[in-house]
C-alpha cells in the first residue's frame, strides 16, 4: 500500500499526493518514510517565492503567472503559506479565485498550509510539501506567502527566485520589510501602477537598491511594474524570472541552493532531535531549579553547563 | 578586577555598567562569570517593550515616559533594539533627542544595540542587557524596538508590559503585524491622533481585538490616544501601565514572565552547546555526503537519523 502510494505520487496521481502532504501536515509516522522515499526523485522543479503586504495583489499576480507558466508548457504547483493569526483569515481566499480559473488543469496543483501551532514547523512542513510536489513531477512551485514574519522569510530563502509586491502606497512598507526581506529578494514588483505615486516608488525602490551591499551572486534586482489584472507588465515580470533563473543556472547558485535546502533539513531535524532527547533526560533538574525563589536559583548560564556536562 | 566591576555595578556606576554591555555585546570570556555573579541582583526591574512601525513616534513617547517615570522617582534605563538592515540606519536616531533631554540625569540610562550579525543572537544580548541593568538597580527596562521581525517578537516576548504605537495611517500595518505581535500586546496607542483617521482607527482595534482568542491572562487590551510631542494623552498612557502592572503583580503573570525568562535563558544556551558539540564531530560526515550529486545522498531524515544514533 505504501510503496503503491510512492508510485502514484511518482505518476503524478493528484489525490496521492494529496494524500502524502496531509500525511507530512500531521506528522504522522509514516512521514518520514515517504519522504526519504521520494528524496531521489526531488531536486529538479524551479521554486519561486511570491511576497508582499495584504492587498498588493499577490493572488492576481500568482494566477496570472501560473497561466503563463501553463502556456509555455509547464506543470505548476502552488503553496499558499499563512502563518496563524486572527488578522489573516482572508489572506488565503485568493485560492478559490485561482481554483476557478485553473480548476479543469491537470497541471497545476494548489495547496494551502496554515501554521498549526508548532511553533517553526510550518516553515518545514513547507519545503517537505514542496519536496512531494517535486517528486511528483511539478516542474514550477510558487510559494505564497503574506507579510514580513519570519516564517515567511524562511519560507523565502528556501526558494530560487524571490519576488517582492508592492504597490504604490507601499512607501511605508519598504521601511516595515527590514528583516531581511528587501536583502534576499530577486524582482520588486510594483503591481495597480496605474496609481498615483507608482514612479516615486519606482525611484525610490532603485535607490534604495543601488545602495545595498552585493550579498545576490552579482545580480541586480530587477523592478517591474505591472496592473495584473488587466495582465499588464505580466511578460516583463515572466521573462524577468527566466532571466534570473538563466542567471543562476550559470553562477552555479541553483546547486548551491539545492545543497543548502538539504542541509538545512538535516541541522532542523538533528536540532529537534538534540533538544528532545536532551531535555527528556534533564527535565526534572528544571523542574527543581524552578522550585527555588529567583534569587537562589543557580545562574542560567552556569546551570545551562552543567546540564549539559553532566 | 573583576569583583571591583561587580561592585561598582551593584553601586549603579554607570561606566561599569556600560563595560559591562560591552563585554556581553562581545561575547567576551569574562561574559558568563558576569552574568553569574549579577544574577542574584537581578529579577526586581519591570520591564516595558515598547514597538511600532517607523514613524509612530516611538522615540517621543519614550522621551515623554522616562519624564513621567522620573517624575514618579523610579530610575529608568531604555534599551533600543535594532535588527541590522541597510534600511534602518535612521532609525534610532532618537537616541540623541533623548540624550539632549535627559543627559543630566543620573537616573536614566540609555543604551542602542544592533545585530553583529550573529543570527538570533540580538534578543539573548538584550536579555543579558538588561539583566546587567537590573542588577545596576534600575526600576524601570524600556525596550523600544522598531518593526515586526522576529528578534522585536522575542524581545517584546520577554517584557511585562507590551505597548504598540499606532498612527492614524496605521490601518495597513495592523495587516502587517500579523506575526503575532498584535496577540501579544498589552496596550495600544493610536499617536498622532490629532490627525484624520484616528478615530476609525481606534474603532477597528476595537473591533479587533473584541474578535480576539483570550490570552492575555484575563487582561483586555487598553487603547489609548496620545498626541506626543505634545503631551496630550500621555497621562492615561502612564496610569494605563500601571494598571498593567498592578494586574499581573495580582494575577501571579509577573511571577511566571520571570520564571519563563530564566528557562529561556537556560534553554538557548542548552541548544547552541548542544548543536555545537554536535556539529563539532559530525561536520565532516555532513560534508562527505555533500561531495555525491543530490539524487544520491541519504534522505535527510535519515541522515539525521543515523548521524544522531552514533
């Protein structure tokens, strides 16, 4: 049944893979064997990271591109990725937007993950749900995400080609996008440029990006302005990432990537496992200390070492 | 030397006190064996997180808030906190209007501090900060963070008291602040109120936070509106904290931030040896395995797995 599962998902079978991203979503125990399982088969699809404050039109940018990945041939799958909290109910209703419009493909698959309380983990359970859909053959995923967290930003790194909306009232944002956001990201967009204020931002944005340190392999963000809805700038921004993945592709950055998505999955899991078994063996001598009164307890440092060297 | 600076600390000596942050912002050897000894002194100060986008006018009501408190003949010391970025170097600033102010005052001390690029590393250095601070005899810790990353979260994380500033034109930002800041707060103030939209704006956070999960130990949120510069408003800012206070004195919640605190301390402390000692012996097996080409690595799982169970 297990490897018939991994055969479906290798066939690109919608509804095992389906099956599989709810099983890595509950961490339930079988988690890790499909995942090893489908490890050899990962490592191909191109990932892209889609950002930006709510409201600046991710969703009609996201839908738009899938279209024109689907016309140039490609399979696409899209990750919606949304932190838990009260203020974000409707950040991810653009999914029935796009369940419409692409609802009949067979080659685009649409996934939304929302956090379930484990504190880190959705940023992992991301890229797991990612590493499936590469199994299965996507050759395009497009990570959503909303906002400035540091999930978000997680969830960023861990992709090729990081895209940035904006829109012309984002003057103020830009200064809100300071946790390292603005530092990785490949292609700023300014979508609704038919607005008041689109070229003060568009000046603004270049300068702010012609003063920031070379940290992109010698890349140099590119600023597109589009009105999605209409479709327009669409072409710019498309040909925008296939020129950046060309670039990639040439420094050699895209194998850096994928060696670092892998090592990052090995330090997150050895880190878990580490507290875990540490902290199941010292429990109770935390517990004790916690009896004392602050001012008898032993320095936090100095019980943090010997804890550990005991 | 040593027992000399620990002394001169305890006598509040302000240059001892700032070799002291210094030694700790450098990760100096003699760091630990500071921070030990000063523990016992430590645990007495009520600690204030104070946050906002740029522009709310932090540095004002910070300003204005060290008067009152002064006022009130408690000492207070003010620790600004910001994350490295190309984009914030204006943004403590305020550090020098404050400094004009107050710099005659014996019983205010003012300290920035900014990532040294050490991930992760700023919210523990600002701990460690204001544990010294502490131990000085300084009644009051203001922390004045800008942004919404997740260093200003950890910070504001480890305050008793946590106060958002808003502006008028905030209406977005609460979107933005959807990394759980928001859930966290204590206390809205809506600054610059004098100008349009505060109104609605003080009935959206109303709103919102009527919607709210109750997780605040039974403490619904005050929001409050102030015109800084001038004053206004600041009066029902001062007694809105220490209504604050007195609640969570009453309620034990002051007792278990404390205690949350030391297990913090003790359990980062606990993870950074253990993935140090870890990696220490296993960084050359790490490497090895990235020498193949990706299809032909263990899965990271395993590989953790089986580099765990040596």
């Amino acid at each position: 049944m297990f490897a018939n599962l991994i055969h479906h998902i290798r066939q690109g079978d919608r509804l095992s893979v389906a099956r599989a991203i709810s099983i890595v979503e509950d961490e339930r125990d079988s988690k890790n064997e499909i995942l090893s399982t489908l490890f050899p088969f990962t490592g191909k699809a191109y990932r892209i990271g889609i950002t930006g404050p709510p409201g600046a039109g991710k969703s009609s940018i996201t839908d738009k591109l899938i279209t024109l990945f689907r016309e140039s041939g490609k399979s696409v799958a899209v990750i919606g990725v949304d932190p838990s909290s009260p203020f974000t109910g409707g950040a991810l209703l653009g999914d029935r937007i796009r369940m419409v419009t692409h609802h009949a493909d067979r080659g685009v698959f649409i996934r939304s993950m929302a956090s379930r309380g484990g504190q880190g983990g959705l940023a992992n359970t991301t890229q797991e749900t990612a590493d499936i859909l590469d199994a299965a053959g996507y050759e395009i995923i497009l990570f959503e995400t909303v906002g400035v967290g540091q999930v978000e930003l997680d969830v960023m790194q861990a992709t090729d080609t990081v895209i940035v909306i904006l829109v012309p009232e984002s003057g103020d944002d830009i200064q809100m996008m300071k946790a390292g956001l603005m530092e990785i990201a490949h292609t700023f967009v300014i979508n609704k440029a038919d607005r008041d204020g689109a070229n003060k931002l568009y000046t603004t944005l270049k300068n702010i990006l012609h003063s920031l340190p070379d940290t992109k392999d010698s890349w140099y963000p590119n600023v597109i302005k589009t009105v999605a809805t209409r479709g327009d700038g669409m072409d710019d921004l498309f040909s925008g990432i296939a020129k950046h993945r060309t670039h990639i592709m040439e420094t050699g950055r895209w194998k850096v990537n994928l060696d670092m998505r892998y090592q990052r999955q090995v330090k997150a899991r050895i880190s878990t496992m580490l507290g875990n078994s540490f902290w199941s063996h010292n429990h109770q001598s935390m517990k004790e200390e916690m009896l004392k009164p602050h001012d008898k307890r032993i320095p936090p440092y100095r019980l943090a070492e010997s804890l550990f060297s005991q």
